[in-house]
C-alpha cells in the first residue's frame, strides 16, 4: 500500500537549543515534500501524560480501526495494566456494515502536512521518540473488540470499556464475553497510525524524523480477510501502534 508521503530522513533543528527533550516550541518542519507543520509541546509533563496514550508492542496486534478512540483513555491504561508482561497478546477487531475503509496513510499524510499539530488537539500521541498521528477514516455499523493471549486465554476487558464507550459515543455499546466488546452506530471511528521516530543527534543539536519500518505494509493474513461488508483483522504486526485519541 502506496501513499504520497516519501521515505524520510530529514533533518530538522530546533528553535531552542536547550535539553534534546521536545520542550518548547518546536521551529516549523519540513518533512520530505509534504508541507510546513508545526509540532508544538507546552512542558515536559504534556509529554509524559501522552505516554500513556500509546499502547505499545506488549500487544502482538498493533492495529486500531476505532476502538480505544471510542472508549477513551481510560479504559486503554486499565487494559494495558492487565496485559503487562503478557507477550504476543492482541486483539481481534471485527468491524461489519463498513461504509468506508481504508488504512489510508496517504490521507493522514494530506491532514499532516495541512494542519497546525499540537497535543491540544488531539492529533497528535508521542512517547517521546515515536510520533503517531490519529485521522477518522472509518464509519461503520458495527464493531467487535477481543483481547486474546498468544495461548488463546481471553483477558478481561471489565464493564467500564462499555460506560466509557456509551459516554463517549452515543452509541450503544454492549459485552459480548468478558473479554469482548461490541457497540453499534455510524460514529466516525479512528485509525492510529505511528508515522516517525525521532532520533537525537546531540552533534548536530537536531531531530530526525525516520518513517517507522513497514509502516505502509499490512500482512499478507490481514489482506487475506478483508472484504468489503465485513473486516478482521488478527494480528498484523508491529508497524502499526494502538493508540487513544485524547
């Protein structure tokens, strides 16, 4: 899957030329051909409160078509507690009724490239050396979350993903087993999509922006299943993160 967004490897240099930690206003970016953005942090503690957003590769599955957009931050951190130390575990998303699906990288590379970035807005996760970049590119009838052990043990998602869904949604949102959650609307649901890396050069007092590998790549088994009324996608890699549209 090709989009208009180029391998990057551009430099950039910060506006302060203190601490290497993104403190202050970032000066404006150009990466690769894509327009100027600009990355804009307000202290140390917004970086370490959006740490909590992404939820990392404890989870074999690093593909969200929605989910934790919908049912918040708060039930991402409970579920990521639960599943800590449990390796290759991951979620079976099933999504029915779709009327537009796509991971369309080339669109989130569009809304990058055109738009004023900042933590307030809820487009932009990073953990400090990963930036991952939100955009609603999915409406669907109908979605179904399960988080699966690599052994084929379910992990408890709990009540609260379901109040937490209603709350935010509107739609009505029910559990289907203790591990598994559906909820039923036409809300917009979100794509996360981890787009670069960010690499300290203290030499060059700069960062550099890497595309993350196999970003643009979905597996051949993820491929396989998809079809256009109905999506389910178990287990696509490690190019792709989870993460909670704040």
């Amino acid at each position: 899957m090709r989009t208009g967004v180029e391998p990057l490897s551009t430099w950039v240099n910060f506006k302060e030329r203190g601490p290497f930690e993104p403190v202050g206003q970032l000066d404006t970016l150009i990466v690769g051909d894509l327009p100027k953005f600009t990355v804009a942090y307000r202290d140390r503690a917004d970086i370490a409160a959006q740490k909590t957003a992404v939820l990392n590769a404890d989870i074999g599955l690093n593909f969200l078509a929605g989910f934790f957009s919908v049912v918040g931050l708060p039930a991402l951190t409970k579920l990521k507690t639960r599943i800590a130390g449990m390796h290759k575990a991951h979620l079976r998303i099933r999504i029915d009724g779709v009327q537009e699906c796509s991971v369309d990288l080339g669109k989130i590379g569009q809304v990058l490239g055109s738009t004023r970035i900042g933590p307030e807005q809820g487009k932009l996760i990073t953990d400090g050396r990963t930036i991952a970049f939100a955009s609603a590119v999915l409406t669907a009838r109908s979605v179904s979350v399960q988080t699966v052990t690599q052994a084929g043990a379910d992990l408890e998602l709990g009540a609260d993903v379901v109040a937490v869904a209603d709350l935010k949604t509107g739609a009505s949102a029910k559990s289907e087993s203790s591990s598994e959650v559906s909820f039923t609307g036409t809300t917009p649901v979100t794509l996360g999509v981890r787009l670069y890396e960010l690499v300290v050069d203290a030499e060059r007092r700069a960062l550099r922006f890497n595309r993350a590998p196999g970003w643009d790549v979905l597996s051949e088994e993820a491929k396989a299943v998809s079809r256009p009324d109905a999506l389910y996608i178990d287990g696509i890699g490690d190019d792709l993160d989870l993460i909670a549209d704040l």
